[in-house]
C-alpha cells in the first residue's frame, strides 16, 4: 500500500470520535513475549500520541502500567490505547498473551472489529502456540477481519521469509493464497555480528522503497537489484487479491496479460480485509533511540485505516428487553437506542471501580442514570443486575492518565467512573429501555486455589476483598465450600492464582495463605457390624447414664444415613430416641475414621438401658455417638472419593498422550469420539483428587491446545493402599 498523509494524535488530548465511520476498534493477538505490548508503543510514537517510545507526558507507559505488570514484566490484562492516524480514531486493545488470562483476550475481541495477530519472526513456527491458532480458528468462524504482523525483526535469528512462509501454512491452510505478504525486508548492511538488519520495506503493490535508515520513513523508488525481489514476491500478492476481488472479470483481465492499476489493487485488497477473507502478512519494529517511527508502523496504521471495517459494518447486536418483547437487532447507529457493554472492571486507588464499555448503539453522557442488566454467571459468584445507577465522568485511558471526554458514540470505547455494581459483561441501556446483550462465554475456571486469612485483621477484611477481586474477574469463582469449609477460588492457571493472591495484599491490603485444597471424602461402612454405647458417670449429685445397642449395615450410593427405632419393651424410653438419632447423626457427619462424613448406612437401634433419675437427652446423645464409634472400630470402613465426568478436547496429534496420562490418573476412559476437523473428544471418569492441577497439566501436555470440563459423577471407594494412607495422616494430625 502507498504512503498517506500523517496526521498524527496530539499528545494530551483526548480523541472524540463524531461518528462511527472514523472509528477502528482492533485488537492484538499473540502469545506472551510475541511483542504485542512493543507494537503498541511503537504505533502510539508514530501517530504522535507520545513524545519518545511508549512514553507518555507523566513518564509513564502506554500499556502495562499496572504495578503489578511492571513487577511481573508481563501483559496481566486489557488495556486500551486510543491513537488518531489520518483522521481516523483508532482503539488499540492490547491482550495478554498468557493462557492465564484469556477471558481479558475474550473481552478484547468482543470489544473490536478486527484483529491483528502478533507473531514473532525469532522463534520461527514456535512463535504460533497453539492457543494463537485456536484464536485464529475462533475469529474465522465469526469472519472478524485479522491481519498478521511479524516482530522482533531485530533478533539475529529472526528470519522474516520464513515465518511469513510458516504463517501461510498455519493461518492460510484452507486458502493459502489469502495470507500473503504485502511487503518484503529492506536489509541493511551486515554488522559486525553477521546479521544484517532490516532497514526498510520493499513495497510489492506501488513498488516502492520505504527506506527507514535515518529513523524516519523516505519514500524511493527501488534499484534494479530491488525491483527484481518485488516482482517476484508481487505476482502471487496480485493474484491472491484478485482471487477475492468482487470484480469476476479481473482475474481474465490479469492472466490476459493487462497491467492491473495499483489503486484498484488496493481497494479490492481493502474490501477483502474488511470482509475478513484475506490475510496480509506485514512487519514491524520498535523505533530506535532518538527516531519519530518504527519501521513498518505507518504501513500498518494505513492498514488499520484503510482495510479494517469501521463498526457501521459490523453485524448488529441481539437485545432482549426484560418486559418478554422479542430479541431485536439493533445498529451502530448513535441516535438509536442505548445499548453499551462493560468489557473490563478494575479498580483505581483514587477515582474507585472504573469500567471500560463498548458503546454499539446510542450515545454515551457523563453524569446521566443508565439501567444496568446481567445474567448468567451467578455461579462464579457474580450476582444478577437489574437496576439503575448514575455514572459518573466519561473518560479515555491513556497510560495512568484518563483524558476527560464529553460523549461517546455508537462504536466507541470509553471508562466510565462511578458504576459500582456494574460488572464485566453487564449491558449499559436507557433507564425508561432497558436492554440486555447476550453475555460472551467465558472460560471455566478449574484450578482450586485454598486460602485462609492471614491473620485476625486480615479474617476482617477478606470478605470484602474478595468481593472485590472477583467483581473485577469474570474468569474466577469463589467458593465457599460446605463440606471442606473451604475458601476456594477457581482460577485459570497458577499465574492468574499469583495475581489474584498479589492484587488481594498490594490492592485490597489482605495478606491470605494459600493451603492444600481438600476434596469432599466420605466415609461408609464394608460390612454390617454393631456397636454399644455406654455413658454412666456417678460423681456425686446428678449423674448421667444412658446405654444403646446398634447395628449398622451398608446402603446404596446415594442413601445418606438411616435411623431406625426397633427397640421393644421401652428399654430406651420414647422420649430419648430422638436423643439417640442425634447422637448417631452427629457423629456421621463428624466421621467415625479419617473424620470425613460417614453416608450410605442404615443406623438400627436394638435396645438399651435408661435411669429414672440420671437419663438424659444429653446422656444418650452422647451414647449413641459413641455406639456408631465402637461399630466403626469392628468394621472395616471404607473411604469414598468423589469421581468426576472429565470431558477432553485436543487435536487429534495429542489423544494418545492425553489417554496415557489419564490412564496415570487412576482414570476410565469411556469414549471418544470427532469434535471438529482435527480435533477429538476424550470423555472419561476420574478421581477428583487426581486433576486438582489438571488445568495446568493439560496444558502441557497438550502444548495448549487441550480444554476440558469437569462434573460430579460420584463417590465411590478409594483405593485401600489409598485410603490407609489417608488414615494415617489423619491420625497424625496432618
């Protein structure tokens, strides 16, 4: 593509947009390290929006300003970066790139239009995790429109040609002919190290050299040695363009031997990136100390501006209304109806919960009342929103600065200040219209991570630094666990538990300890067995006696514990029977083994004795506790363990190393069957205290590309070797 007039951002202002076609909301893709955060800093030096590479007027970062993310030196979440490139506002979402937080890369692409995914040309075909290809898979199903841009062209392994190459075959396996390259290296000379730097572009559709040596772009035409390189890169660009040009005719025209003209080369290359149906391949790199550009920069925010789809050409958003009218499709349009989405909830030391929203219809006011609507994940402790609240000031992120704004229209990204019972996912409407967006699914949290309260002060305030902390992050669950009596927090992987443990003390100032986390054991009897429960003590004055007589038998999976009176002849009297049951029943739920809760049983009460002065309800509760505690010691017990339904997708390269590990797992597989081209479904039954970490070990064993989902099955027993091992500790204490 050719070059454009520069009109860069200024510094310092906040960019309104006043319509929806000078808007471009995209996206950045790519594993950790790729080089997403660079780019970004890079793009916001070229437009002009900062005054030296990634800084802005206070000193601090475009991106990754999060304390956290500093400390870290890793993408943690999403965060917006607003530039202008020839009039056109565009909204950079930069996105983690580590597994761990994949529900802000979810937020990220339900807030864009397009995506660029970011791939670095120093690791070759390692650089494509398998994560970024599934990405990949998910944006051609919904047709978003990707373009793909190759980084770390300074590293002196990197090699552009071939990543581009390997790009083709990965993204480009259906149609290679729609992920090409629009231009090739410019090297500079050899350095001292062997390697020879990309200095500039070698444009295949103008033929043009875009020379960067002196820090900013210079515009030739190419030397004889160079036009040799570009014409033979620029028939395949020229025919994959035309492959998907609206023009049927152009494609005889071209193979006719006809000279087709630049500028209609370019608006079918457009149209074809704005459909989502090709793919060009460009490069990048960090400005070097002192320049005003990074190379490539201008050739990818012409891109941006020129072929990504403003939000008038997305498709329009389904609302239902809370009164039972019929799902309706509303516009972009920013005289419609009010519909905006929160896509991101953090929380500022100073200004309090800010919420990053989507506007898709209507406008946005400072400082007016909005419904707030949501639904569907109140079992990650996210509870339903169906009220009204006035938010505050309208504002654009700009590093740590927010620059004020006075609207925001249908297609636009804002913060809005003062929602504090707005979550992430929420639908923002008209107070007398109220509407509600579909919620984006969000992926399962499945690793446990068990806390407890550092200390009293601490026990004070967890509570509510919880609530806070999972208000912020739709991707994690807080559990309170009724049988353990466990705080849970489900979370994605052990990064995202790091972070949460470090947002709770530097964020919320409560200091937790993580414990192992328990799952629900129980216990039950092998056998029929009975037991006698005598409690007689005389110490002068009122004295206690009660004597029961039990037998215990094994019930059905499921069957809880049964209490059954066959007493004859009032050797217990009625009155104390009840005393006896409870006795029983408390004694079940404290355990009679390893001091995990004793199910499936039948509890039978045979006879007894009773004093007409020192019976008590008390005295036979205490007996028939310890009646069901002396049948336990004549009888083996058994320890069941919860066994859960394991539901595996992988690709198909990875099924037998998947099975295998699951066979390691004390693991049932129970079938298998096609999920898809080239993926596989594994479905098998699994003891609970065997995944505890299986999100993290799926993972690696799939080089992740695995997912799974988890369900109780059932309890069933243990393993004795298992089990006795468990006994032990238990009688130590541990």
């Amino acid at each position: 593509m050719g070059a454009t007039s520069h009109q860069a951002g200024a510094a310092g202002r906040a960019l309104t947009a006043d319509r929806p076609s000078s808007i471009r909301n995209v996206v950045l893709v790519g594993h950790s390290g790729a080089g997403k955060t660079t780019l970004v800093e890079a793009l916001a030096l070229t437009a002009g929006a900062v005054n030296r590479a990634g800084r802005v007027e206070d000193g601090g970062t475009v991106s990754d300003y999060d304390e956290i993310e500093h400390r870290r030196q890793r993408s943690i979440q999403l965060s917006l970066v607003p530039v202008a490139w020839g009039g056109i506002k565009i909204n950079i979402l930069d996105t983690p790139g580590y597994a761990d937080f994949v529900g802000d890369l979810r937020a990220g692409l339900r807030a864009a239009d397009a995506a660029l995914f970011v791939v670095s040309a120093a690791e070759g075909g390692e650089g494509l995790s398998g994560a970024t290809r599934m990405v990949w898979d998910e944006c051609e199903a919904v047709g978003m429109p990707r373009a793909i841009v190759v980084t770390h062209l300074e590293a002196a392994r990197a090699d552009y040609a071939q990543m581009a190459g390997i790009c083709g075959e990965i993204f480009g396996a259906d149609d290679p002919d729609a992920v090409v390259p629009l231009y090739l290296p410019l090297h500079g000379p050899v350095g001292p190290d062997g390697h020879a730097p990309v200095a500039g572009l070698l444009g295949l559709l103008s033929q043009r050299v875009y020379d960067y040596t002196s820090g900013e772009r210079v515009e030739r035409d190419p030397d004889p040695a160079e036009l040799a390189l570009i014409s033979d890169a620029r028939s395949r660009l020229i025919e994959g363009i035309i492959a998907e040009s609206e023009d049927e005719g152009l494609m005889d025209r071209y193979l006719g031997g006809e000279d087709i003209d630049v500028k209609t080369l370019v608006d079918d290359l457009e149209r074809a990136v704005a459909r989502g149906t090709f793919h060009p391949v460009l490069m990048a790199a960090p400005a070097p100390e002192g320049a005003r550009q990074g190379l490539g920069t201008v050739e990818l925010l012409e891109l941006i501006t020129g072929g990504f789809p403003t939000p008038l050409e997305r498709a329009p958003v389904t609302v239902t209304a809370p009164d039972g009218r019929a799902p309706a499709e509303v516009g972009c349009d920013p005289d419609g109806p009010l519909v905006a989405e929160v896509v991101k909830t953090s929380s500022d030391p100073y200004v309090g919960r800010v919420s990053l929203v989507r506007v898709f219809s209507g406008t946005l006011h400072p400082e007016e009342t909005v419904h707030v609507s949501g639904h569907g994940l109140t079992d990650r402790g996210h509870e339903d929103h169906d009220l009204d609240e006035k938010i505050g000031t309208l504002t654009e992120p700009f590093g740590k600065q927010q620059r004020t704004l006075t609207r925001c229209i249908a297609g636009d990204l804002a913060c809005v200040a003062k929602l504090t019972r707005a979550e992430t996912g929420d639908t923002l409407s008209a107070k007398d219209r109220p509407l509600l967006m579909e919620p984006w699914p969000m992926p399962d949290p499945l690793l446990p991570l068990a806390i407890e309260a550092h200390s009293k002060a601490d026990e004070d305030k967890l509570s509510q630094g919880l609530a806070r902390l999972v208000a912020e992050d739709p991707t994690m669950r807080l559990e309170q666990n009724p049988h353990t009596h466990q705080v849970v927090l489900w979370c994605l992987g052990e990064a995202h538990q790091d972070v949460a443990l470090e947002r709770l003390r530097t964020r919320y100032g409560v200091q937790v300890d993580p414990v192992p986390h328990k799952v629900s054991l129980r216990e039950t009897f092998g056998a029929r067995a009975a037991g006698r429960g005598r409690h007689v003590k005389q110490s002068g004055g009122h004295g206690q006696y009660a004597i029961c007589e039990i037998e215990v038998e094994p019930l059905p999976p499921g069957s809880g514990v049964e209490f059954v009176d066959k007493v004859v002849g009032g050797s217990v009297p009625r009155q104390f029977i009840p005393s006896v049951e409870k006795g029983v029943r408390a004694q079940a739920a404290r355990g009679v083994a390893a001091g995990y809760p004793l199910v499936d049983v039948r509890v039978t009460l045979l006879d007894g004795k009773a004093h007409s002065v020192d019976s008590s309800d008390a005295a036979f509760q205490t007996a028939g506790a310890l009646a069901l505690r002396e049948a336990a010691a004549e009888a083996r017990i058994h320890l069941l363990e919860p066994v859960a339904e394991l539901d595996v997708t992988v690709p198909d390269e990875y099924v037998g190393p998947v099975m295998s590990d699951l066979a390691g797992r004390r693991g049932r597989v129970v079938g298998t069957e096609q999920a898809g081209p080239g993926r596989t479904r594994v479905r098998a039954e699994i003891p609970e205290i065997e995944i505890g970490r299986y999100a993290v070990e799926l993972r690696s064993v799939s080089h992740g590309t695995g997912r799974f989902s988890r369900s109780y099955a059932r309890h069933e027993p243990m393993p004795p070797q298992l089990a006795d091992k468990i006994r032990e500790q238990a009688e130590k204490g541990t």
